[in-house]
C-alpha cells in the first residue's frame, strides 16, 4: 500500500495502527527476533524514516504491541476466572486453580509469551529514557489491574503480595517462555539423548506448577503474620 504524507491527527492514529497491524501479523510468522524494522516498513507500504516518525525504533512498537496484547489477554483471563475458580474453596485450592487457568491461557498466546521473555533483554535497550519511563508507568497500571483481578478471587493474599504475585507472575512467563522454545538442534540433541530429557520444560505445565508454589508461599506467609497480629492483640 502507499501511504501519504498524514496530515490530521485521525490520519496520524491510523498510520500508527497501521504499523502495529503489521508487526503483530509478522510476530504470527516469525519470532521477535527476527522482526526488522526493514521488513516491517516494507509491509506497511512505508520508507523506514516515515516509520520512525511514529515509534523511535523498532523496540518501541514492539513495546506498544507487547502493553496492547497484554492488556487484551488481562481482560480475557478476567473474563475467564469466575468459571476456572471455584469461590468456595479453600484459598490453597483456589490458588491451584488460579495458577492453572493462568498458565493455559497464557499457552494460547504465543506472541505475547515471545514479547513478554523479549521485553528486558531487547525490547527496553533501543529506546530513549523518556519512552521507556512511560512503558514502566504504563506496565505499573496494567500489573496492577491484574492483582485486583486476582485479589478478587483470592482476598487472602492482601493487596501488596496480589501485585508481588502479577509481577512475578510476568518474570516467570517471560524466563520459561525461552527456556521451553529449544532450537533446532536442541532437539535434535533431546532425541539422541534420553538422559537429557529432564532438562526438557513444558511451558503450561512448569509455568502452573511454579505460580502455584508461589501462591501457596504466599499466602501461607500471610496467615503466619495475621496469626502473629492475633497472637499479640491477645
């Protein structure tokens, strides 16, 4: 397609959906990694400075896309939670299911997994101190609309350890994310070596495991100190 020169702001806001279109049809194809910014103007019919008029570097929409696909996901979980946790379990019970809703549905979402394990070791090194600032700003507001979320199906946790759990929860996605995507030649090496298949992760079933363990010590932390707050209030 050929674009012209935007002139209003509505032409502007379109130029811009435009590019992240396109980059999220291109992550449907290839991993982060391989996203250019040379390819990504080619396919939205732009010269690579017009591009850079928009975003200031290729990390820059990836940012943007990564905080749309996030909060997209945020609003499907929030969605799917009431049915997947069950209100009149226990809280240990409550976090099972939490953890495993959690982990299925962020298996169905690859993209966002590759942005998610891509976000601090490439996506935040090319990019200006003020654009970076608003993404944190912006990722403060999208975590913590996600601990309410769960702190709506598991009031136990209190509002501070329902935040610690949606970061956290971000950090292990991201780390289990690269650690189950073996290249070619890892699994080549997989399947001459059985010995080594303990090292091989399944992302949903690790990532469950691990968010459960993280709940279940987080809220038992919580009881030992409402337990202390009674015991010295007696």
């Amino acid at each position: 397609m050929g674009f012209q020169r935007a002139r209003s702001e509505e032409q502007r806001a379109e130029r811009r959906r435009a590019i992240l279109d396109t980059a999220a049809a291109m992550l449907a194809e290839m991993p982060v990694a391989e996203v250019s910014l040379n390819e990504l103007s080619r396919r939205v019919g732009l010269a690579k400075s017009n591009v850079l008029r928009y975003f200031e570097s290729r990390e820059a929409v990836l940012l943007e896309l990564l905080d749309a696909q996030w909060r997209s996901w945020t609003d499907e979980l929030t969605g799917a939670l009431p049915a997947a946790v069950d209100k009149d379990a226990d809280p240990y019970d409550r976090g099972a299911q939490l953890a495993t809703a959690i982990a299925e549905s962020l298996a169905a979402h690859p993209v966002l997994c590759d942005l998610i394990a891509a976000q601090a070791a490439v996506l935040e090194r090319n990019i200006s101190t003020e654009a970076v600032a608003a993404f944190k700003r912006t990722a403060i507001d999208d975590i913590s609309v996600l601990a309410e979320t769960f702190l709506a199906h598991i009031p136990e946790l209190g509002v501070e350890d329902a935040f610690k759990f949606a970061g956290g929860m971000l950090i292990v996605t991201g780390s289990l994310w690269v650690h189950s995507q073996p290249s070619d030649a890892l699994l080549a090496a997989y399947e001459a070596n059985p010995d080594l298949a303990a090292l091989r992760l399944d992302f949903t079933g690790t990532l469950q495991e691990v968010l459960e363990v993280f709940l279940t010590g987080l809220l038992a932390r919580a009881s030992r100190r409402a337990s202390g707050r009674a015991g010295s209030e007696s």
